[in-house]
C-alpha cells in the first residue's frame, strides 16, 4: 500500500475551557468554520475545577455550513441549570404553567443560556442536572415569556447525569420529570369504521405537539 496515499481527515473541532469568560464562540470563528471546504463539527465544553464536563454543546458540520451570512452571530456558550429560576416572578408563572402545587410532585430544572437567539439546527447541548433525575425521562420545553407558554420542545434520557437537548434557538428551557404539555393541537389517530365482519375504532386523541396519547379510544 502505498502510505502517502492515506489521508487523514480531520471531521470535528473539540474544545474546552473553565473560565466563563472563555464561553462566546465569535462571529467570526463561526464564518471560518462555514467557510471551510471540508466543514466539520465543533464541540466545546465546560469543565470544572475537577476535570468533571459541567455542560457540552455539539454542532453538526452541515448545520454550521447552512447558517444563513445574516445569522452568523456570536455564540455564548455558557448554561446555568438551577432547580428554580432566577426570577421570582419567572418561577410563579413556571409553576402555575406548569400546574405545579404542593400536592403534586413534579422535579424540574430550569436550564438558562446565556444566549439568546438562533443556532445551528439541531445543536446538541448536554446539560449535567440534579443526579436524584438519573435513569428518568424528561420533558424539555422553551419558556416563552413573551407569550406566557410552556412550549414543548423534546424529550430526553437521564444518562450518568447529563441529559442532551436538541435545540434551533436559545432562550430559557425547563426540564420536567413529567410531561406538563398543555396538548394545544390533539388529533385523532387509528379510527376505524366497523364493518359488516368486523368491529372499528373511534380513534385515540394523541397530542400532536408532544405524541402522547391523550384518550385512548373505543371499539366501535
């Protein structure tokens, strides 16, 4: 074989840093990076003083490379994850979005970007959370403040500690460990009309939003 003909490609860009003041990815790496030939994808992670990752943000390469000129912005990368959030009022209308009350036990985690704005589809950002979580499902949505809504955006697993979410735009997020979606656009699924040998189905109501079903349906 002949040796100089072995290339090596390098597909991805790691980095890390522990100084917040380290966070923001600029305007102008994201441009370099949209602008190479070969794109790659770019990982950059926060670690502790102990080496442990606090938080990781994954972006795919093809995501970078379709960020329209007019959307390259600088990126702060920096997360907060808190059990309530920094404000007071943000936590009363959390709560009542969320119909949580003292009778009902419902775990969440307000997760604050330091950014505000839009990203590369799909970028990945693994978050570490409250470790009393491990092994759940959790329910991530956008709060909208503006409107006043929990909007429901994903769901995801609690693996060693660290739950990833798939984000288009930064904001503030919360995480549930039961989904409080408010199933604003329900449908029916699976109805079926009986026949002359056979019995049919009126149908689940599943939540078109988040999936779940809503009302399993009847034989007919």
């Amino acid at each position: 074989d002949n040796v100089n003909a072995q290339v090596t490609k390098v597909t991805s860009i790691q980095t890390t840093y522990t100084d917040d003041k380290q966070a923001t990815i600029s305007a102008d790496v994201v441009e370099k990076l949209k602008s190479m030939e070969k794109p790659v994808d770019l990982e950059v992670s926060k670690l502790n003083t102990d080496n442990t990752v606090t938080y990781t943000w994954k972006m795919k390469a093809d995501s970078i490379e379709n960020i329209a000129d007019a959307e390259v912005i600088d990126i702060n990368t920096k997360v907060e994850v808190k059990e309530s959030a920094t404000n007071p009022n943000d936590e009363k209308t959390i709560n009542e979005l969320a119909k949580k009350d003292n009778n009902v036990e419902i775990k969440k985690q307000v997760v604050e970007f330091a950014h505000n704005g839009k990203l590369p589809e799909k970028t990945e950002v693994t978050v570490a959370v409250d470790p009393a979580l491990n092994g759940k499902t959790v329910y991530y949505f956008h709060f909208d403040k503006a409107n006043n809504e929990l909007v429901y955006t994903g769901k995801a697993d609690v693996v060693d500690g660290y739950v990833t979410m798939v984000l288009n735009h930064c904001s503030d997020y919360v995480m549930f460990d039961k989904n409080v979606c408010s199933h604003p656009d329900p449908e029916i699924t699976g109805a079926k009309a009986p026949t002359c040998t056979e019995d049919g189905y009126s149908g689940d109501k599943v939540c078109k939003t988040c999936g779940d079903t809503i009302e399993t349906g009847e034989t007919i």
